[in-house]
C-alpha cells in the first residue's frame, strides 16, 4: 500500500473525521499537523500540483486572516502561496496524500473512495 500523509488540524470536526476513516479503513498515515509545523511554498507548490487546483482554490476564503490580509483581490498565485505559509490556517483542510495524488476530504465521504484507487 502506498505512503499516506494527512494534513490534520484536530479542531476541525472534518479533519477528525477523516482521520476516524482513515482508521476505519486500517490506513496508517503520517500526520502532519500543519498549523504547527507549516509547510512551506515549496510543500504548497507540490500539493496544488497533486490536487490540480489553483492555489485560491487552495484557501479558507471566510477566514479572518483572509480578510485581513484582503487576498480577495490578490492575483498573484505566489502571494497566495506565501500567505498560506505564513498563515497555515488559511489551507483547507483535510488534506489527503497518497502517491502523487491528493484530494480534500470535503465532503469526507470522498476520502473512502479516494483510499481504494
């Protein structure tokens, strides 16, 4: 079975859940709890890659920090990228790797399926 790795915030009721399917499924993964150990653009960069998104697609749009920070009129991805590894919370969560692949488990109903390809 391939490697598993979890970007997991243990506040949030969705990345709990997650982490109990992955459990569930018996998938051990590495837990990487990115608000304290943020990852940096370049970790950013490659999880985009994975998820085939852009990075605001990335982003916790209804955050305060986002508001702050006004990134609703950024449009430069590297100023998205860098306010996301300065402010991990702005990083939807979860985050599921396996492989090259990766998928947000939102709705957490995708995670089962994503497990078994």
């Amino acid at each position: 079975m391939q490697e598993i790795t979890i970007w997991h915030n243990p506040k949030c009721s969705k990345s709990r859940e997650a982490m109990e399917i992955l459990q569930d499924n018996k998938c051990e993964a590495e837990v990487v709890k990115y608000l304290e150990a943020a990852p940096d653009k370049n970790q950013i960069k490659t999880v985009l890659k994975m998820l085939g998104i852009t990075p605001r697609e990335l982003m916790r749009t209804k955050e305060d920090i986002y508001k702050e920070l006004n990134l609703k009129d950024e449009t430069d991805d590297e100023a998205l990228i860098s306010a996301m590894a300065k402010h991990p919370k702005l990083i939807e969560r979860p985050i599921i790797i396996k492989g090259n692949r990766a998928i947000i488990g939102r709705p957490v109903e995708r995670i089962a399926e994503f497990l078994k390809s």
